[in-house]
DNA sequence: ATAGTAGGTATAGATTAGAGACCTAACGCC
DNA sequence: GGCGTTAGGTCTCTAATCTATACCTACTAT
C-alpha cells in the first residue's frame, strides 16, 4: 500500500520531468472516458459476456437510452467492446467486450473489489462528516 | 485476464440475485464519487505526500479553483483524505491522504499501469474509427 | 503604495445529462 | 383491420453541472 503510493508518487514525478502536458498524459485520457457514471458498470456488465441493448437497459434499470447508446458509442470507439449488428428484421444489436475491454478487467476488478470491502468505511466518514456539519450549524458557525 | 471476467460476471449475477438496488450497490456508490474528472487524479498527486492547496491547483494547470475546492472536500468528506488547517496568518492548509485514502492506490495503481500500457491501443482504435465514418461519409451515408 | 501569496467564495455563461416522446418494421392477438 | 409489443435507437426540452472570471481578507515583500 505504501509501496503503491511510492511507485505512483514516482509515476507522477517523471510525467513533469518529462514535461508531459498534465491535461494530455495516458492516466487523464482514459479517466477522461471511462471516469463517467455509465462506462466502467456497462464493461462490468459485459465482462460475463456478451449482451443485447435491451438487456444491458433491463440490467442497469436507471440508464437512459440516450446514455446507453451515446455510452456504448464511446466505448466502441476507444476499441473496448465490439457492436455487431445481425441482419434479420428487426437487427439484433449485441455488444461484447474486445481483447483490449477484457484486459481492462483484472485492474477493474481490483478497484471493485476496494468498492466492496471498504464501503463501509466511506459510509462512516460520511455520516462523521455530516455529524459534524449539523453540529456546527446548530451553533451557529 | 478470463479469470477477471468470470469474477466480475459472477459478483454482478450475485448482486442480482440478492435482489441488490443496482443504483444503491456499493461500486455505483464508489464510482459515483470518484469517477469524475478530478478525484482521481488529485488522489495520485496525493500518494506521494501531502500537498497544499495552491500547490495541487499549479500540479493540475487546467482546474478551476471552484472544482478543487469542491472535489477536495467531497474526498475529505467520503474519508479519503484529511484536510488540516495550520492556525497561522494567513493559514496554510495541508491536505493527505488518509489510511482508507492509501488503501485506494493500489488498485488505482493497477488502472494506471492500463492506462500507460494501452494508451497506444486506444489512440488506434480512435482513428480507426474516425476513418470509417470518414469514408462513410464520403460515400453519403 | 503596489503587487503578490494563500485559500478560498460568488456569480454568470456554457456544457452536459436526463426524461420522455417519437420512429421504423415486424409479429401476435382478437 | 386495429391494437399492443419488441427491438434499437433518435429528437427535443429541461434540469443539473462545470468553467471562467471577478472578488475577498489579511499579511509580506519591494
């Protein structure tokens, strides 16, 4: 964990040693795609294998199709999941994830998995923090 | 990598089981908050040690002071990192990570190792498919 | 006296997301 | 024939969110 931080810290480091343009560098780009509500839950919900739209609509019932489709759009174009589309009346549209979207996988699941074991915590800072904030309101702060 | 996948299919079919509101289920939760612009990347600038306030906001040129101030306290206030105040004229304010804060980074880690390795893939995939809807559009589609 | 630093807040304008109606084409029902 | 449903979206309007810019207090250095 502390050796996590260090190895970032050094990453850091040698982006602005090399003069990198923060606003250009790999990390920023793909936080800039996949760091939105939808993306990283539909490559979630594809890593089992491949699904319709409807489905991935039925599964993530709070996305709206304008999302949906405008999401799934991105993720095709940054190579992370393939559409195919089959001929038949009416097209069956069915979306899966590619090599690259499946290679993405094992560091999602680290993350997810951070997300499930330390959810509690966050919820206990939270309710601390609001704690607090209600107090300091009541004494007039 | 397939194993990954298998992992995460079956977690989501066990959050579906257990009859889990998807928009309340704790990675929903963990990307709602850090999966925006900023949070993360403030995070990384964090690993390698504290940072005051003016010095995160030159380390990241291109934020506006309204978002740091904002995404620092919706991270201060999820527990991930502290802010203290030092009481001098005028008060110099240091924000760090906290325990919960540096058990983040290594799988956030993991995704910027990604990031760094597939940069590459992505931009390819891009242009790819800018071609495509070049030529498309050349034909009239 | 003027400018700069530190750590922000306030306000107005631009961008983006979300809700819901709508569309084509086929199929089943009565 | 007329109605509803499925599939995979698009269109429009409104609501929320981000960005840029100006401003603030209180000190310090020139």
């Amino acid at each position: 964990m502390d050796q996590a931080c260090t190895l970032i810290g050094a990453k850091v480091a040698e982006w602005r040693e090399m003069g990198l343009d923060p606003a250009r560098c790999p990390v920023r780009d793909l936080l800039d795609r996949i760091g939105d509500r939808w993306s990283i839950l539909l490559l979630t919900m594809l890593a089992a294998g491949p699904m319709r739209f409807n489905a991935l609509a039925r599964a993530v019932p709070d996305i709206s199709k304008r999302m949906l489709s405008q999401t799934l759009r991105t993720l095709e174009t940054d190579g992370l999941i393939d559409r195919t589309v089959e001929p038949t009346v009416p097209p069956r549209v069915t979306y899966s994830l590619t090599p690259l979207g499946k290679s993405l996988m094992p560091p999602l699941l680290g993350l997810i998995t951070w997300a499930e074991q330390n959810h509690a915590s966050v919820q206990a800072a939270r309710q601390r923090m609001a704690a607090m904030v209600a107090a300091a309101d009541a004494v007039g702060w």
